[in-house]
C-alpha cells in the first residue's frame, strides 16, 4: 500500500530534490532492520559456542540422559524437558477450552458495551508480571490447592498413578495451573482476533437460515479452527518459556514422577535457579544448551503459531 | 424449547462463565495483593535500602534501580524499535521486509530468560562482574521487537492521502516520513512505546544474571543494580513472614505502575483503535 507508493516514486522517476537525503535515510532504516537480524543470528551462534563443551562432551545423550548432577559432572536434561511439557500441556488443557469460550463471549455473544471494557480486563490478567504470579501462587494458590482441591481429587481418584502422592500444594499440578492462568489473556487476545476475521456474511447467512447464535458460532469456529489452533501453540509457547512463577511453584526437582502432586523442574527454572552458582564450564556449557534447546523449542513453535494464525487473518487488516 | 434452544442456552451460558470467570480471577488477585500490600506500605518502605529480617528497610533502591535500568533499556530499546517499525511499514514489502517482520513477531515470544543467558554470555562473563549495563541491555533486546511492532501498526494507519499530499508539494521521501508520517502516527507510537515499558518493568528473569541485584542505592552503571522485581523474588522465596510482608507491599508498588500505564495508554487510545 503507503509502500508501493514510495518505492515506485524513488525506483522510477530519479527525485530532483535531495536523493542523497533519501539515500541516507533508507540505508539507516535498513541498518537498523538488519539488527534485528544481526540480534537473532548473533543469539543463535553464541549459544551454540558457548554450550560448546556440553555438546561435546555428551551429544545427543544429553537430551534423553535422567541424571543432573553438578557435583559429578554428570548433565541430562530428560528431567527438565519432562517437566517443560507436563506442566505446559497441564496449562494447555485448562487454558485452550476457557479462552476460546471467552473470546466467543466477546465476539460473538455479548453486545459491544460489556464486550469492550471486559476484553481490556482480560488485557490486563496479561500485564500482570511473571513473578507478581509466582508470590501469589506460593501464598494463595498452593495453599488452596493442598487443603481444597488435591485431597479430594485424591479421595476419588487416588487409583491413577496421577493422583498418587503427598499433597503439599508445590508441584507439576500448581505450576500447570498458574501458567494456564498466565496464558489464558494470550490465546484469548488472538482467538479474539481471529474470529473477527471470519467474514460477517457467514454469520448473516447462518443466521438468516434460521441457525441459533450457537449453531451460527460452530460455523464461526470451523472457519477459524486453524487460526485457533495457531493461537493455542503460541499459548503453548509462551507456556514453555514462562520462567518466575513456575520456578516459585513447582518444587524444583529434577524428577520424573507419574504423580502431578509432585514437584518438578522446567527448563526455564533451572537456568534462573542454577545460572548464577554454575561452577565450572561444564555445568555453565549444560545450561546454556538448556538455553538453546528452550530458545530453538520456542522459536519453532512461535514460528508454526504464526503460520497457522496468518492462514485466518492474511485476508484482513492485522490488529495484532 | 426444543433442544437446539437449550443447547444455545447451555452454550451461551457456558462461555459467558468462562469471561466473568476470567475477570473475577483478575479482581480476586488485584484485591489480595492491595489488602496483603496497603499493611506494610509507608513512606519510610519506599525511600529506605532492604535491612535484615524484622528491621524494617523497604525498595528505595530497587525503585530508583528499576526506573535507571529502564530508562537506559527505552534509550535504546525505543529509537531502534521505532526505526525498524517504520522500515517495515514504509520500504518493508518486499522479501527482506518480510524476513524482518518474521524475525521481529517470533523474538516477541522468545522466553526473556533467554536474552538474560545471551547477554550474559557476551558481557558479564566478558567484563566478570554484573552491571546495571548488562542488565540494562538484556531489557533493551526484550523491547526492541515488541515497539517495532506496534509502531508498524501504528504508521500503517495513517492515511495514503497525507504521503501523497506531501509527496505531490515536492517533500523528498524522508521528509515525508519523519515531518508527515511518524508525527500523525506519533500517539500510537508512543502508547506502544509505553506498553513496551510497563512490560519490561515487570521482567525479572533476565535482570537474575544481568543487573543481579544489589542492597544499596546505586548510580554506577558498571556495578549490580537492585530492581523492584528481583527484590520481590528474593523476598518472596525467603522463608521469613516479614520479607513476605514487604513482598506483597513492593508488589502493590509495581503493580500499581504497571496498571497505571495500562490504563493511561487505554484511556488514550479509547477512541481511536
């Protein structure tokens, strides 16, 4: 659009008044986009480089090894991806079906004047900090899941491998809920934009055909499901690279356990626990790759979100 | 009724639940922290340096740490950020704009943590001690892309008719841009920019390895720097109810300006987007 217009007035007619200005201006713009690029690449090599000795020393093991001991030199990173995706997936299954439902309620159900001001409250859940989360979790959430929730989940369903455990409020299943609630104003705000990028004549000829508002929305929703499914990973994202409030909550244990009582340890958490202390290359090396792994993870997974949600959203104006 | 209606009605209800459920969590958290905070704020908590257990002390220098971290970060963050949005939404059409725009939109949701182990990697372990520098520049790499963004957005409104006017009285390209384009998309660009700090303000994992922390008020940029949220961290983690006290005062603190930019940036921009 604005683009065209002034890229064809430089390439085609030679301006008479000040092309140097021009000049000069274009190439700091690009210089200044080029860093960005310069930023990504430079963050890709030097944490390869500098997790050099770890991948050296243990390969491919490193990924699939159980045993994180400092002390012995000893580096797998099993336990911190275990713990990454269980309480990730935890998050995802609690958030996905609760911000779809409240992105249809603010597109297609509640009239304008409480859809506005809602929508900028479910904002706000978003601009809450990371460790403004992990305090209350420690002080509130925990407490209320150890005396209300997880007793009688293990009441009556103590028989699963899931439910088996002590019950001290700090684990898998506290750190799944605290980022569920973390990611709930993320998938919302884009599933928000994403179904008001379904065209309203689907809706008019839903409707005039005599559908109810629900069986008007389900078309709604069947147009949009890539894009959904786009918002879902990029909650699924911001899920794997939450850092506080999961290192507050969830125990930071480097364990596999069935039980979602138990604690665990993420990726993220053991970078912020351990980085500072680290002794040794080695044990500096082995978290860095942490590093690169979590950051390779997410830029994969970011990158996939925003193909499937641009799939939805090219036709129309981008909202963001 | 039949039972489409009832399904309807289910339905309807269901995800209206799932809003005011929404917004119910965001009351409940705000009110606890404003009843857990308002008991041990005071003057005294916000102007003194962190003293030992029951001795009082309070977040003096992790505010005035905070407010010199990101203020250095905006130095950096926003200029370039603002650069790079008008590239893309001015010459960035093309294949290398686009590249540009992938890059900006994925590095949004990189973990912040990870910018915190890459400038350590390249300045700390160089230099060999924290800094209000590092700390500073790990915070800039977080904005960057997020005012890019929002700043292409913002250009990307105003209207062909105003470049063409300008083009059309002779203006060269730059002009245009800086005297025309940027000044009419001036407040979005700058709501964005503020976004961006009220994000920033509330990052406490890439600060853990960069600015560390520090017990004392603090002007030297190669020295630690104490912020309002690693001083939460550290109190919160901490097994003594009155560090948990000033946790929840400091969070009032911080969530007060965050909110407050928030809804500052709403209040502007309620008519417009």
């Amino acid at each position: 659009m604005a683009s065209d217009l002034t890229e064809n007035t430089t390439s085609t007619a030679p301006r008479v008044n000040n092309p140097i200005g021009d000049r000069l201006f274009r190439g700091a713009l690009i210089a200044a986009a080029s860093l960005i690029l310069i930023i990504l690449i430079s963050m890709v090599a030097v944490m390869f480089y500098s997790s050099r000795l770890s991948i050296r020393e243990f390969g491919f093991s490193f990924i699939i090894g159980q045993v994180w001991d400092p002390i012995k030199g000893e580096f797998g990173a099993l336990p911190f991806i275990f713990g990454t995706l269980v309480s990730s997936l935890i998050a995802i299954v609690i958030a996905a079906p609760i911000s779809v439902g409240v992105a249809i309620f603010l597109v297609e159900q509640a009239p304008k004047s409480i859809a506005r001001p809602m929508a900028f409250l479910v904002e706000l859940l978003a601009a809450i900090p990371s460790v403004v989360y992990g305090l209350w979790a420690i002080f509130v959430l925990a407490p209320f899941l150890r005396v209300y929730v997880q007793p009688p989940l293990q009441d009556v369903l103590g028989f699963l491998p899931f439910f088996k455990g002590s019950t001290t409020g700090i684990g898998m299943m506290t750190g799944g809920i605290i980022l569920a609630i973390m990611i709930t104003p993320i998938i919302t705000a884009v599933v928000r934009d994403v179904l008001e990028a379904v065209p309203v004549t689907q809706r008019e000829a839903s409707l005039a055909l005599g559908a109810t508002k629900w069986e008007t929305t389900r078309i709604v929703l069947a147009n949009a499901s890539s894009g959904i499914a786009g918002a879902i990973v990029l909650g699924l994202g911001r899920a794997v690279g939450e850092t506080m409030a999961v290192t507050m909550i969830i125990g930071n244990r480097p364990e596999i356990s069935a039980s979602l009582f138990a604690p665990g340890y993420t990726i993220a958490s053991v970078i912020a626990n351990e980085f500072t202390e680290a002794t040794g290359d080695l044990y500096l090396s082995a978290l860095i790759e942490m590093g690169l792994i979590l950051f390779l993870v997410t830029f994969i997974v970011n990158g996939l979100a925003k193909l499937l949600i641009f799939s939805v959203t090219r036709n129309t104006v981008q909202r963001s | 009724m039949d039972q489409r209606r009832i399904t309807n009605l289910i339905m309807t209800t269901l995800t209206a639940a799932c809003a005011f459920g929404v917004v119910a969590l965001l009351i409940l958290i705000l009110s606890y922290i404003s009843y857990q905070g308002i008991s041990s704020l005071s003057l005294s908590f916000l102007v003194e340096t962190p003293k030992p257990v029951g001795e009082g002390g309070g977040i003096g220098n992790a505010i005035v740490g905070s407010l010199i971290l990101l203020g250095l970060a905006s130095a950096v963050g926003i200029p370039l950020g603002i650069a790079i949005g008008t590239y893309l939404s001015e010459m960035g059409s093309g294949w290398y704009g686009t590249i540009v725009r992938f890059v900006a939109d994925t590095m949004i949701g990189i973990p912040s943590i990870i910018f915190g182990v890459f400038v350590y990697v390249i300045v700390v372990l160089q230099q060999g001690y924290f800094s209000t520098l590092a700390g500073s520049l790990s915070l800039a790499l977080i904005m960057i892309p997020i005012v890019t963004r929002t700043t292409e957005e913002m250009i990307r409104l105003v209207p062909k008719s105003m470049r063409e006017g300008a083009l059309a009285l002779g203006a060269p390209e730059w002009r245009v841009t800086m005297n025309i384009v940027i000044p009419a998309a001036m407040t979005g660009i700058a709501t964005g920019a503020m976004l961006s700090v009220a994000r920033v303000l509330g990052e406490t994992a890439p600060l853990l390895f960069t600015a560390f922390g520090s017990r004392f008020y603090n002007i030297y940029l190669d020295e630690p720097m104490a912020s309002m949220t690693v001083q939460i961290y550290n109190y919160a983690i901490s097994p003594f109810e009155d560090w948990h006290d000033k946790a929840w005062a400091a969070t009032l603190v911080l969530i007060t300006l965050i909110l407050t930019i928030n809804i500052f940036v709403r209040y502007i921009t309620r008519k417009k987007y």
